[in-house]
C-alpha cells in the first residue's frame, strides 16, 4: 500500500486541520499530489481549501455544519 503521509518537501501543513487542497483535494499532513498546481504551497490559506466558499467568506467544512443547517464561524 503506498503511503502518502510522508514528510517530504510538499507536505501541506498549517492552522487548519479540516483542509483540503482545492486543486488536488488532499488533506491537511498529507503530500500534495505530484501533478498538482498549488503543491508548492506548504502553508496554504483558507482560500486555498476545497471548503472554502469565496463568495461568502467563510469555511463549509461538513464538520463545522450544526444541527440546524448552519455553519459555524
């Protein structure tokens, strides 16, 4: 099995640990996939994750979603 969780030079890291690459939808401690465009990006931001929802500003995350159908902030 290959594993991917390898420190190597592109492992995403950050503040967030609900983050997923919007180009190549990795998650947070994991490499960037070789053919993605953002793997250069270590520390990427919010604008860079797949749940962020640039119209609104704010984090979509399924985790962050409450009972009620809101989003935490």
């Amino acid at each position: 099995m290959d594993d991917n969780r390898l420190m190597s030079g592109n492992t995403i890291r950050g503040s967030c640990s609900l983050f997923a690459c919007r180009c190549c939808r990795t998650k947070y401690g994991w490499a960037h996939r070789d053919w993605c465009e953002i793997s250069a990006s270590t520390s990427p931001g919010c604008a860079d994750c797949r749940y962020f929802n640039r119209k609104e500003g704010e984090c979509r995350h399924p985790a962050l979603k409450k009972e009620k159908g809101g989003f935490a902030v």
